[in-house]
C-alpha cells in the first residue's frame, strides 16, 4: 500500500457519519440482544424461519445399562442358536455371530441398507408393530444352493428371487433364524409368534416406522461354508420397550409380572384426603377477629347445588351432602373435568 493510498483512506473515514459509530451503551444493548435470542447473528433479516420441532430427550437413549447387557446376551444368544441350527439344517458348517446392536431412528437405519438384500417384513406378535429381517442377496443364493444340494457358493447374486427360491429362502428364515434362533432366545421374557407378511428386493420401499423413531437394529454376521455374510434382525424400540425396561440379570417373566402387580397393589393401597367443601368466600381481617357465635357468613355456593368433592386438594366430584347410618356423608353424582 502507498502512502497515497494510506491518505485516501484516512480520508475517506473522516468523512464517515459519526451517527454510523455504535456508543459503548449501544454495543452492551446488542450484545444483550444477541445474548436473549433477539438477534440472530450470520443470517440475514429475510432469511427462511426455520419450523420449530419438539425433542425427546427419551430419544438420546431409551435402554438403560442394565438393559443393553440383557439385549445383549439375549442376541449372542440367538446368534448361537442360529449358527447351530443352520448348520444342521444346511448339512455344513455355519457360524454366525452378533457385531453390533444399536439404536438408531428408522431413516437412518433405511439409508444404510444397500439395494442388494432380501428384505422380510413381519409381525411381531405380541408385541406392537412391524418388524424386518434382512439378508445380503449373497448369502441369500449360497443358503439356497446348499439347501439344494450345492456347495453353498452361488456364482452370482444378479437378478430377482424365482417364486420356488422365495419360498426356499423364507421357510429357513422362518424355521431356522426365528422359531430356532431369536424365539429360544427370548422365550425367558416374551413368547414369540413372529410371522413372515411380505417380502421386498430394496429397503426403500419398506416403511414400518416414523423416519425419526427409535429402532433396535442387531447386525450378525455369518461364516463358514457359506462364506460371509451380513444378516440385521430391525424392531421398533416402542415394541419391544415392554419387555425390555427395567429388566435385569435373573429376572424372569413370572418376576417382571408379579412386580407389576406389587406396584399395582402398592398404589391401589395408598390412603388419599378426600374433602368435600360447601363452598368459599372471603372475609377482611377485621370481619375474621369480630366473629361470634351465631354470626352468619355467606358462601359462594348455592344450597340446592352440588359440592365439589375434592381429592388430595383436586376437585374430581360433584356430590349431595346427607347421611348415612347416622353419619354424614356425600353421595357422588358426577366427574369434574376441571379442578
């Protein structure tokens, strides 16, 4: 930079409005503002308002510790039973494994599925909703071709199931994977009646589930004879919560029921104060040291109306005064929506 240049743009600020020049008092006040939210700093005044969306902090993480070793076990448990069972159906040495269990919303669990699967949607009896089952084609065409006799390595994965490989297909996913693997497994905490209801070739046409909820995905893998492959069972977290929360090490279903009925029984039990009021008003300090016997003092309430009956402090009834073997008591008429 010249000197010239240094000397036009001293002049240039010089001739700057001095009303253009922010007071200390007037930095504080926007400082203030941005610091309340009153100023939205990098974004321009005609700038797209962004939709306003509730968040479910239950989201972050719906299993507790405790939880996630019981779902844990529960499916190395399965991954067990598969591999043995499918070893025994297929004649060949099979092992499968469990690499991973995760939470994860449905969108994302949608997007990371490839387009070259086997996709099984199912009910998932007793539980709420639909679940997935979903094979690499790959291992998909090897099970086939060693349940037909073959060596259990297809040459290619090209192409769409015929209706008689479906079938094939389906039957040990059904047999083996779900009757043999995750129902013995879960049998301790909930008896399965899982159900096959379709098939589909690409996860994008599947949608059993908000794309924001939370889902269960167990991720196995499976060696051996048939090579390697990848298998993912997918259940909706609301399903399968039921059964899930609070469990622990050598809880048992017989226990988780009568646990429920303790609570049950505990809060039926709890003693609550119950009131029923003639009605309210108010009176001045003065009128309040002045009253003597035989004063009257005027209620909101009418004679010929109902009282309210007030549970814990909260009105819940209305009810009629009189009595009952020689006592006085309330008779309930009606809820009260409102306190």
């Amino acid at each position: 930079m010249t000197p010239d240049d240094t000397d036009s743009l001293l002049d240039s600020a010089d001739q700057l409005d001095a009303s253009a020049i922010l007071s200390n008092d007037e930095v504080d006040a926007l400082l203030s503002a941005i610091h309340e939210g009153d100023v939205v700093v990098g974004k321009s005044g005609d700038a797209k308002e962004h939709r306003i969306r509730p968040y479910d902090f239950r989201q972050v993480s719906r299993l507790s510790r405790v939880d996630k070793q019981r779902l844990q076990y529960i499916h190395e448990s399965a991954a067990v039973n598969i591999g043995a069972a499918m070893s025994m159906y297929l004649r060949g040495v099979v092992e499968c494994r469990l690499i991973a269990l995760e939470e994860i919303s449905y969108r994302n669990f949608a997007d990371s599925i490839t387009s070259n699967v086997h996709v099984v949607v199912m009910n998932i009896k007793p539980m709420e909703g639909a679940g997935i089952i979903i094979v690499d084609m790959d291992l998909v065409l090897n099970i086939i071709d060693k349940s037909l006799g073959g060596p259990g390595i297809y040459s290619s994965s090209e192409g769409t199931l015929t209706e008689v490989e479906a079938t094939i297909i389906n039957t040990i996913i059904r047999d083996v994977i779900i009757f043999e693997g995750l129902a013995v497994s879960w049998k301790e905490n909930v008896e399965l009646n899982w159900n096959i209801e379709r098939t589909e070739a690409d996860m994008r046409v599947v949608q059993i589930a908000r794309d924001d909820e939370l889902m269960m995905s167990a991720n196995f893998a499976v060696d051996g004879d048939l090579g390697f492959g990848r298998m993912i069972v997918c259940i909706p977290f609301a399903s399968i919560e039921e059964f899930v929360a609070g469990f622990g090490e050598g809880t048992t279903k017989q226990d988780k029921e009568q646990e429920e009925l303790d609570l049950r029984d505990g809060v039926e039990r709890a003693p609550l104060d119950i009131a029923a009021v003639l009605g309210e008003t108010e009176i001045t300090v003065a009128d309040l040291f002045s009253l003597k016997g035989g004063d009257v003092i005027r209620l909101d309430n009418k004679a010929k109306h109902a009282l309210d009956l007030r549970v814990e402090g909260r009105t819940k009834f209305e009810c009629r005064l009189g009595t009952y073997h020689r006592r006085k008591a309330v008779r309930v008429e009606a809820a009260r929506s409102k306190d």
